[in-house]
C-alpha cells in the first residue's frame, strides 16, 4: 500500500513549521503542537512590519508649506 501524497505533504510542512516555530519564538515541539493555527498566526503577525499609511499630494504640499526651510 503506497502513502498518500497528500500525507507526506502535511508531514514535510508540519516539520517545516514546527522548525520555524521553535528557532523564531522558541516553541518546543509539545508547544508548537498544542497551539492553534490562530495562535501560531497571531504570534507570527507581531514580526510582520507596521504598513504606513501612504502620503498623497496634499498631505505633501501641507508639509512642504509648513517647512520652514521652504
């Protein structure tokens, strides 16, 4: 009887993880397995950079006016 790819697929991903888990945030393996997938997201998202709000060309020219160095 052959193994399932999908099986090897969720193995070789879950390995992966487990991995990242424990050099990024210091997981052991029984804390890695016992956290949900929203957990393990929520803790991943704190690494993830802030995304600032763009400027538009009014924002621009209302800091250029206020320079005082114009």
């Amino acid at each position: 009887m052959s193994a399932d790819p999908a099986d090897a697929r969720f193995a070789d991903g879950a390995a992966r993880l487990s991995g990242q888990a424990a050099l990024l945030l210091g997981w052991t393996p029984e804390t890695f397995w016992t956290a949900t997938p929203e957990e393990f997201a929520t803790v991943l998202a704190a690494f993830a950079p802030v995304e600032a709000g763009g400027i538009d060309r009014a924002g621009l020219n209302a800091m250029m006016e206020r320079d005082c160095d114009g």
